[in-house]
C-alpha cells in the first residue's frame, strides 16, 4: 500500500528520526547502521536542524518502533547492540534522488530549489537546479493512487526572491503561515551568521551621536546655526 501522508501522516518525532537515518546513511556510511546512541546524537544536533529537537532516547524508540510497524525501517541485530536501518525510498515508493530532498526537507525546513542542491551535495549530486526543480514537480504532481502530493510550494514570501518547498509527509500545512515563519527563520539566521554585526552597528551609531555632538558645539563656538537653511538666490 502506498505510503499516504493525508491519511496517515508521520509524527515530527517520526520524521526526524527517519530522516536522520537516510542522511548518516549518506554522509557517513562507515557508521551506518545507526545504534540508539548514534541515531540520539544524529537527531538532536544543533547544526543542520530545523527546528532543533531534543529527542529522548525511549522518544526515538517509540518512533523507531512505529516506523518499523510501517516497513520504513529495519532493525538489524548484532552481538552487543541492535542497529537500524531506514527502508525509505522503497516504503515512500519515491527514487534515492527523491528520497534525499524530501529528507533534506524534514532536516531542515522549507528551502528553495537552490538551497536543496547546494544542501544535497554530499546526498545526491543533482546536475543543476532545473534538475531539482524536476524531482520537486514530480513529488508535488504525485497521483492519488500512490498516495498524493509529497511537496508543496509555498507562496514567496515578502522580501524572498524565490519561493520555497515543504514537504507533506507529516500531513497537510498551512502554506501561508509556513511560508512566514520560513521567512522569519531566515532572517534569524541570516543575524545568527554574522553575530557581530549587531555590535558593529551599535558602535558606529554611537560615534555619529558623538560626531553629532562635537559638530554642534564647534559650530556654536564659530557662531553658526546648522539648523538654518541656506539663503536662496
């Protein structure tokens, strides 16, 4: 039966965790499969996540277990600790290039067309954006017999010079207010990059302020009204 968001979508706690999974699967292949711990670490990070979660390890285990009850992932027992593997292209029906911007979209929040390639480079080399845009159409034109819309466009928001996808897996969403608070989030993180820009302003305002002051009391001492507009011919 085809995976069907609409009817029965994942949790947040569900997709973070199977997300996880495909990226270590990607990223760091000698690690994967995941133990408890690794796969603990891999979804509460602090980098790449939006938002950050703090997920506990019996979180993670309900997840694990319930996504397992939905072939989406697998556990491989071993001698000392039970590991786990993901089975998500298969249990979505989607192909690996598919796969890695659906999960790049639970990871990270909505992102444009640009954002998914430059952040799916060690995930799937995608040959230019068009390329990307391709596999974004398909997931959003995707039939009801398979289950329905993975994506969905959100509308640009103000300021944005292109608009950005969200993913469907955990249900449908309010594109509207998504599209905000992405916008939102942005912004926070642009400031986030540069934390000394803040500082910087601040100072340069304050020597203006201090400029100001001495201009005014130099003009005062020479006996000009700086306030006064220049005489007209």
């Amino acid at each position: 039966m085809p995976f069907d968001p609409q009817s029965a979508p994942l949790s947040a706690d569900e997709a973070r965790v199977l997300a996880t999974l495909v990226e270590k699967s990607r990223t760091v292949p000698d690690s994967y499969p995941l133990t408890l711990n690794s796969l603990a670490s891999g979804c509460n990070q602090k980098t790449s996540r939006e938002p950050v979660m703090q997920l506990s390890d019996g979180q993670i285990q309900e997840a694990l277990d319930d996504l397992r009850r939905r072939s989406l992932v697998t556990e491989i027992g071993g001698a000392r600790t039970s590991r786990w593997e993901h089975n998500f292209p298969r249990g979505v029906g989607v192909p690996d290039q598919s796969a890695a911007l659906l999960c790049l979209l639970m990871l990270r929040g909505p992102q444009t067309a640009g954002e998914l390639r430059i952040n799916s480079e060690r995930w799937h080399r995608f040959a230019d954006i068009s390329s990307v845009e391709a596999f974004l159409d398909e997931l959003q034109s995707r039939s009801e017999e398979k289950g329905g819309p993975l994506v969905i466009l959100l509308p640009r928001a103000h300021g944005a010079r292109e608009p950005r996808w969200a993913h469907l897996l955990c249900g449908p969403v309010d594109a509207s207010a998504l599209a905000a608070a992405s916008a939102s989030a942005s912004t926070t993180t642009a400031a986030q990059a540069d934390p000394a820009l803040s500082e910087r302003v601040t100072a340069l305002e304050g020597e203006v302020a201090a400029l100001r002051v001495a201009l005014a009391q130099v003009c005062e001492q020479l006996g000009i009204d700086i306030e006064s507009k220049p005489a007209e011919n």
